[in-house]
C-alpha cells in the first residue's frame, strides 16, 4: 500500500537541539529575578532527564516544574514553567538549512506531513514557525494530552485517519522513534547522522544521513 502521511519528529530531525539552548534556564532565572549558575542548568536538566524515564506518561507543565523544583531543593514562582517554554519557542538556528525547506517542499505536493514530539505544544509549534516550517504540516502532535513516544498510543494519534501501513515515521531516535512506529506497524525511516549501528532485523524501511535523501526512498 503507498504511503499517504509521513510523520516527523522534531528534535535533531527537523530542527537540531543545540547544547547552548540551556541557556534559557539562564534567561527565565533571570526574568524571574532568581540566581542562576551552570550548577542550576545542570540540575533542572537532570530534573528532566529524570521527567523522561519512562514512568511519567505524559509532559505536564505542573508535574514538569515539579520535577525541577525537587532537583533544585526550592520552589520556583508557578509561571516559571510558561516562562521557559517563551523562551525554548526561540530556540532554532539562526538560518534554516534551504535544502530541508526544498525538500519539504516537495514531500508536501505528495503527501500529507505532520509532527510527533515528545514535549510541550507551545514550545514546539513556535519553534516550528519561527523556523519557517510549520506551513509544512497540516497538524502537530505533542505528548501533553497522550502518552509519549514509544507508548503505541502516540503513533496511533499521530497516524490520523490512516492506516498504519500508509503511514511512515522518520526520526533520528532509534528506541523511541523507529522501534515504536515499527512495533504499531507502521514504516520507518531512521535518520541516522552519525551513523551508529543498528539491530541488523530492525525491520527499517530504510536509512538516511539527511532529509533530503528522503526524496529518493519515498
């Protein structure tokens, strides 16, 4: 059956995630009128990395600040949470790579295009429209209100009104993008940059080093 809805992650696939974007633990503290040092970056990324280990479902804004105040051993003004999201809405390159828009571009006059991210909606979306993506799509789905990737639930949201055979999942993730959309049936492409090893029977439909290679396995 062809292919009908590509579905992207976001992180390190559309838009790369940039060691320097911590810094707006920095500018959020400071907007808050609050100390911040690398130690205080260090610990609210730990909280999230602990945030992400599997048992928490879902990303609540609630929960999330939560997490990060019990890292920090202090609570935080309650709008802390939407403060950061402000500011992680503006991490994206300074130039979008031309060569993603001209391939999006040619994948949207033949399929439909959507987004599937493990994080926050405001966030995300506006990182998507400052980088002059989010025209591309016709929807994005973040993890807030359904359980994230690799849960089934996630893929099976994000498929929409198609099968899971019409649908493909590209990603730069292999345990939570390629292995989840494979383990609901649907394809899956792996965007692997830095060209790690893979399961020899992972069942891929194929393996890219770039986005733009998509115009030739699709």
């Amino acid at each position: 059956m062809s292919i009908k809805r590509i579905i992207f992650d976001l992180d390190n696939t559309l838009i790369d995630w940039k060691e320097e974007y911590w810094n707006t633990v920095k500018e959020t503290f400071m907007e808050l009128h609050l100390q911040c040092n690398d130690e205080t970056v260090n610990r609210v990324k730990c909280a999230v990395d602990m945030y992400e280990d599997g048992i928490r479902m879902t990303y609540n804004k609630q929960l999330m600040q939560e997490a990060i105040e019990k890292e920090l051993g202090y609570m935080l003004p309650q709008e802390f949470i939407n403060i950061w999201l402000k500011y992680l809405g503006e991490c994206v390159p300074e130039k979008v790579d031309e060569s993603l828009i001209k391939t999006l571009e040619y994948l949207k006059n033949k399929y439909e295009l959507v987004v599937l991210s493990n994080w926050f909606k405001s966030s995300q979306d506006a990182r998507l429209k400052k980088a002059s993506l989010y025209k591309f799509f016709t929807a994005t789905y973040m993890t807030e209100s359904f359980p994230m990737k690799p849960n089934k639930e996630a893929f099976e949201i994000a498929k929409g009104k198609y099968k899971e055979n019409e649908c493909v999942m590209v990603g730069d993730n292999f345990e939570v993008d390629i292995k989840g959309a494979i383990a609901v049936g649907m394809n899956a492409i792996y965007l692997n940059k830095n060209d790690k090893s893979i399961e020899q029977n992972s069942h891929v439909m194929a393996t890219i080093h770039n986005i733009q290679e998509l115009k030739q396995v699709i």
